[in-house]
C-alpha cells in the first residue's frame, strides 16, 4: 500500500463509492467517449483532489451523499484538463503509460476532454446548490486563463517568479481551492470556515504544483510515471530555472536563457546549472512555505480526526515522489 493510501484509509470506503459514481457517470452511447474516458480515468492517478472534497465536507459536518458526486465532479474536471494539456504540451507519457492523444489522437483527446467539462455541470446540475456552481464555473474560467497565462509565459526566460506563481495558482492550485470550498460549502460552512477551506486548498495546490516542478529535474521517471525534462523541453520557465537565473554564473544563466528560450536544451547540462545552486533546496523552500499555510489555514476549522488528516494530507505534499 502507498503511503497516500494508507494515509486515506479512513475514507477507502467512501473513495470505492467515488469511484462507481465516476464509473456510472462516464456511460455514454458514443463507444469512443467511454473508451478514452475508461483509459485516462482508470490508468491511476492520486485522486487527491476528490479526497479533498470529501475529508473537506465530513471536518465541516456533512452528512448526506452528494459529496460523492462532488468528488467525481473535481476527477471530470481534472482529467479534461490533463486530455487538453498533454494535446497542447505534445506529451506523450503520464502515469507510466502512453497518454491519450498518443493512443487516440489530438482530435479526439480535445473532444473526450469538453465532453467531460460538459458531464460535470451537468452532475453538478443534479446537486442542486447555486453555490457550489458558482464556484465551480468560476474555477473552470480561472483554470482555462491560467492555461493560456502559460502558454504565453512558454520561451520566455524573463517570467518573474510572481508571473510564475499567478499561473500556478490558476492553472493548478485554483481546483484545489474549488475542492475543498466545495466540501465546505455541502456541509454548510459559514462563510469564514469556506474561506478557511478555500485557503487550505489553494496552498496545498500551490505546493503540489512546486513540487512537481522540482521533480521535473530530480525525480525518477520510472517512479514519475513520465518522462524527466517535459518542462524543459517545452521551454516552460518553471521555479528551479528562474532560480538558476537568479543566482547562477553568467556561464549558467546564458545557459538556461537558451534552454527556455528555444526549449533545446541538454538536460543534462541544465540539470547540473540547477545543483550548482540552491534551485531545488529554493523551490522545496517555497512549497514548505505553501504547506505552512495550509496547515495554518484549518486552525480555525473544529477540532476532529479529519481535520488532522486534511493537515497530513498537505504534509504529505512535501515528501511524494510521483
């Protein structure tokens, strides 16, 4: 058992039922749609974000079902935008297994991925709580800018570390955010425990996402489940990179400039700019700092075993290694 796993073992039962609801939900007529959708949504994945959803709504008190339906909701989300950004990023590993534009095609993939986005606001639909819509229609409109916040950010090595962040917070962090509100929100949470909840998840997704980042350049792509360097060699100027810019020698400095500039880079030869610096001990620093907030965040929320799980669950963060 993984120690993510093992961690949720409190919610297993209520994860399975996520599960058969996602499962129900992707029936569709159309065989290519259930094809795709069997592939991408049962290939894995930490589901992390449905978990939130549902330790989110149980710590604040809810006691019906629809959180279940939530959870699947945020996986839908999720994985449409995992079909749209391997199309856009070319990609051609996730998970350990060949992605579903490399299977399927890019056509395809794009299409399965809106089909998605459609069947979660349609389940949401049958939640009924305006709320919970408006969060989630918002999310979805921040997430999509936060897409094109990047690409626009992509070859260019004069990004500003808050330039990096803001995408980071819509394109990642900003689902997380809408996962835990969403828990928040079902169980009837008073404005300031949402807001406590939104903030929890917004720094949680914050430090997941720089820790992806740093194991872009020291991970194990066996363990990874995707191939070292995707970042660079899509010319993405991620934390570890704007550090070396920061603090690295000219020689190192011109180095990544070229390497983000024209996405051509020896990764070798970066990743070894990367450990003559504090890049990676940088970017482990902010993504602590992140997971700080988090935990502090929930201070307010009532004292219970959940509460301590939802704090695990950010530290938990720190120490992944895929």
């Amino acid at each position: 058992m993984s120690a993510l796993n093992e961690l949720l073992a409190p919610i297993a039962a209520e994860m399975k039922a996520v599960d058969l609801v996602i499962r129900e939900c992707l029936d569709s007529d159309v065989v290519l749609i259930r094809t795709i959708g069997d592939y991408i949504i049962g290939s894995g994945g930490k589901r992390i974000r449905p978990a939130m959803v549902l330790l989110s709504a149980k710590a604040f008190g809810y006691k019906g079902d629809q959180h279940l339906k939530m959870a699947a909701v945020i996986e839908f989300i999720h994985t449409a935008t995992l079909l749209h950004d391997d199309v856009v990023d070319e990609s051609a590993l996730r998970r350990g297994r060949s992605t579903a534009n490399e299977m399927f095609g890019n056509a395809a993939s794009v299409l399965v991925g809106d089909y998605l986005y459609s069947r979660a606001f349609e389940m949401m639909v049958d939640v009924n709580r305006m709320a919970v819509m408006q969060v989630m229609s918002q999310a979805t409109k921040v997430i999509s800018e936060g897409e094109v916040l990047q690409l626009m950010n992509v070859n260019d090595p004069d990004v500003t570390q808050e330039k990096y962040l803001q995408v980071v917070r819509f394109k990642t962090a900003k689902l997380f955010e809408a996962a835990a509100r969403t828990g928040a929100i079902l169980a009837d949470a008073s404005p300031t425990l949402q807001e406590a909840a939104a903030a929890y998840g917004r720094h949680m997704g914050t430090a997941f996402q720089l820790i992806d980042d740093l194991l872009d350049y020291s991970g194990d792509p066996l363990t990874l489940g995707k191939t070292v360097g995707d970042d660079l060699r899509e010319g993405k100027p991620t934390l570890p990179l704007l550090r070396v810019l920061e603090v690295g020698s000219s020689a190192d400095k011109a180095m990544i400039r070229h390497a983000i500039e024209h996405g051509d880079g020896d990764f070798e030869a970066v990743a070894q700019a990367i450990s003559r610096t504090d890049a990676l001990e940088h970017t482990r620093s902010a993504a602590e700092a992140e997971v700080g907030l988090a935990i502090a965040a929930l201070t307010i929320a009532p004292d219970s075993d959940t509460k301590v799980l939802l704090q695990q669950l950010a530290e938990h963060t720190l120490t992944r290694t895929q």
